[in-house]
C-alpha cells in the first residue's frame, strides 16, 4: 500500500507543477508587457486579481497554449481520487474494524473527522502560500458547505461504528448522486440534460446491483446506523446544492475561488464543526486515549488523514475544473472499482447478477466520460450565461 501512496503523491506532484506552470507562464507574459511599459509596476503583476487568473479554472481567461483540454483535465481529477481514495476506504473499514486487546472498538467518529480536516487544511494552507489566496469569498457560504460536507462524512463513519456492515454503507451511500442533483437543483439552480439523468441511474443501478451482488452480509444492521446514512445522504445534496450556490456567487461578484481556496477554506470550516461535536461529545478525549493505548490504529488514521488531504486536493480541483456532478460521478464509481480491487486481490466471487451490474454501472461511466470529452460537463454551471448578447443573437 505505500506503492498507492507513493502514486498519489506524483500525481499531486504534476498536478501541482500545472497549476505552477500557468502561473509561471501567465507571469511571464505580463514581466515582457512590463519591459514594453515602465509605467507597469511589479506590484501590480503580483496583485491578487492576476494570480487569481494565472492559476484559475477554465471560466477565466488564460494564456493561450497553456490551458489542458478538459478530458485530460478530468483525467488527472479522476485518477488522483480513484488512487487515494481506494486506499482510503479500506483503511477507513479497518479503522472501525479493530478490536483492541479489551475487546473494545473506535467508536470517535467526529474526532477523526477533526484529524481528518486539519490534514486539508494544511495541504490547503500550503497551497494557499505558494499560488495566493482569493480575498472576498463568501464566507458564510464555505462555513455552510463545510457544515454539511463534515456532517456526511461523519454520518457515514457512525454507520460503520454503529453496526452496519461495509456492502450496505456502499450500497446506500451509491445513491448520493440523487440527493446532489436535488440540491444543486435547488439550491445550486442547476440544470442537467436528459443523457446526464440517464447516465446517472446507469451508474446508481450498476453500482447497487453489484454491491448486492457482491456479497450477501448476514448481520443485522442498526436502526440508529441506517439513520445515519440517511442522514449522511441528506448532508450530501445540501453540500452539493452549497457547493453550486458558492460558484453562482463568487462568479456574481467577480472572483475566482481556485482548488486551494475551495479545500483550505471548507476543510477549516469541517475541521471546526468536528472539533466543537467532537468536544462536546468527549471524543476528544474518548479518541486520543484510544490511539495512544492502540498505536496500530493512530498508524491507521495518519494514513487515513494523508490519503484524504490528497484525494481532496483532486476533489476541489475537480469542482473547479467542472461541477458537482461530475465529482460525484467519479467518487460514486470508484465504489465499482474497489469491488474489483478486492475481488481480484482477496479472491472474492462475483456472482452473474453482480457482472451484469458492473457492466451497467461501466455503460453508465462511459456515456458520462464521453459527454465530459465532447465538451458537455459544465451544464450546471449555466456557462450559457456567460455568452454576449450579440452571440447569441448571430445563433
């Protein structure tokens, strides 16, 4: 598994370089105006408005020859979540797995949670110092989006800790792409094309139908668990529904959030949500105490919080690069990939009913890919706004 972490981090690596390059580039060519023109001062080069449009997503303008196309740009996006995040939810399982030498278990799901934020945050923060941040984002926004998001992922772990076994947390949370239409239809004003629908009941079926058919769990699940992952589903469409409404307003007033401004500042938001419950609830204490008496967890956990901090640097810059949907589309899927990692690592069977749903969630996967590749991944960020009234009167 340190061969996955060693992939995740080169791929951060050129991930980060092509960010630093459009930078680099976008600063150049400002340098040679600057020689054209004495009057240009250095200070205004390095102002916030033009490293927000050196290192921004596609929506602003940039130098030309330097911007990727946006299937490649999907590709880094995808690959650098499938590699962290399938690693990811393994230890995520084993976590809530262990049995200490007493017989007890982890149970502290805000605590990891704060672990968790804190790691982004600091990727973030790094980010941050090195490409600038954007002042006058909407704060209120990102402490709700941050609310929500944190509340999902520790909803989630509370179904694991509260009983329900790992295929049915899997086969529910699939259908997160419902609840995150729903809110960025809502909340976001999004709008979706009939293939986008489809395409998404594809890839929910397919995942469902192979979850099922993966592995028949005879453990009795907990009321309160399934309440948490109906609860963690309901978090997912009101952070993605957030997510869409932050975009619409930093576009109102004339400002880019870039990736390391959408992770540093929803993760400090995350981290200071989970670190109130968590304190509240004991599981400060409670959490701290465990790791230290169990060391193999804490190794657990550090891992657990790395992998986060990079697939999350690949979440945001998929978000920026693209919409909600379209990251979900890639986190959702990647459930169908690591039912084929266990599978052809611990030799699990795969019942015919289980490969007829992989085959159905893989249709589903590609008509979405290829509707990205032909330029169609952008239509819930109303991107038709953005054309001149004369264009569309030539049209």
């Amino acid at each position: 598994m340190n061969l996955v972490l060693a992939l995740i981090f080169l791929i951060s690596i050129f991930q980060f370089s092509q960010a630093k390059n459009n930078f680099n580039s976008f600063k150049s060519g400002l340098q040679s105006k600057n020689k054209q023109d004495p009057k240009i001062k250095f200070k205004e080069i390095m102002s916030p408005k033009t490293v927000a449009a050196a290192t921004s997503s596609p929506t602003t303008a940039a130098p030309k020859g330097v911007e990727l196309p946006a299937f490649v740009k999907l590709l880094i996006g995808a690959g650098g979540i499938y590699a962290a995040f399938l690693y990811y939810g393994t230890l995520q399982e084993d976590v809530f797995h262990y049995t200490a030498a007493d017989g007890t278990k982890f149970k502290s799901a805000w605590f990891l949670q704060t672990l968790e934020a804190l790691a982004n945050v600091l990727v973030g923060g790094i980010g941050l110092s090195v490409f600038g941040a954007t002042s006058g984002l909407p704060q209120n926004t990102f402490a709700m989006a941050g609310a929500a998001q944190v509340c999902a992922k520790a909803f989630t772990s509370l179904a694991l800790a509260n009983g329900v076994a790992f295929p049915v947390v899997t086969l529910a949370k699939s259908g997160k792409m419902i609840p995150v239409m729903m809110g960025s239809l809502i909340f976001g004003k999004a709008n979706y094309t009939l293939r986008q629908y489809l395409s998404v009941l594809m890839i929910i079926a397919g995942t469902c139908i192979v979850s099922m058919g993966k592995k028949k769990d005879t453990s009795t699940s907990s009321m309160i668990g399934l309440a948490f992952i109906f609860s963690s589903l309901t978090a997912d469409g009101v952070a993605a529904g957030m997510q869409e409404q932050l975009k619409a307003k930093t576009k109102a007033a004339g400002k880019v959030a870039k990736p390391y401004d959408l992770m540093f500042w929803t993760n400090l938001y995350m981290a200071i949500t989970a670190f109130v419950l968590s304190l509240g609830l004991g599981e400060l204490t409670s959490g701290t105490k465990f790791c230290l008496e169990n060391p193999k967890v804490l190794t657990m956990i550090l891992k657990f919080a790395l992998c986060s901090a990079f697939g999350q640097s690949f979440i945001f810059y998929t978000i920026a690069n693209f919409n909600s949907l379209v990251c979900t589309t890639v986190t959702t899927t990647r459930k169908v990939f690591s039912v084929l990692l266990s599978i052809f690592l611990n030799g699990h069977s795969m019942s015919p009913v289980g490969w007829a749903g992989l085959s159905v969630a893989s249709l589903g996967i590609l008509s979405e890919l290829q509707d990205k590749s032909s330029g169609g991944g952008h239509h819930g960020d109303s991107k038709t706004s953005d054309k001149k009234p004369d264009d569309k009167k030539k049209k």
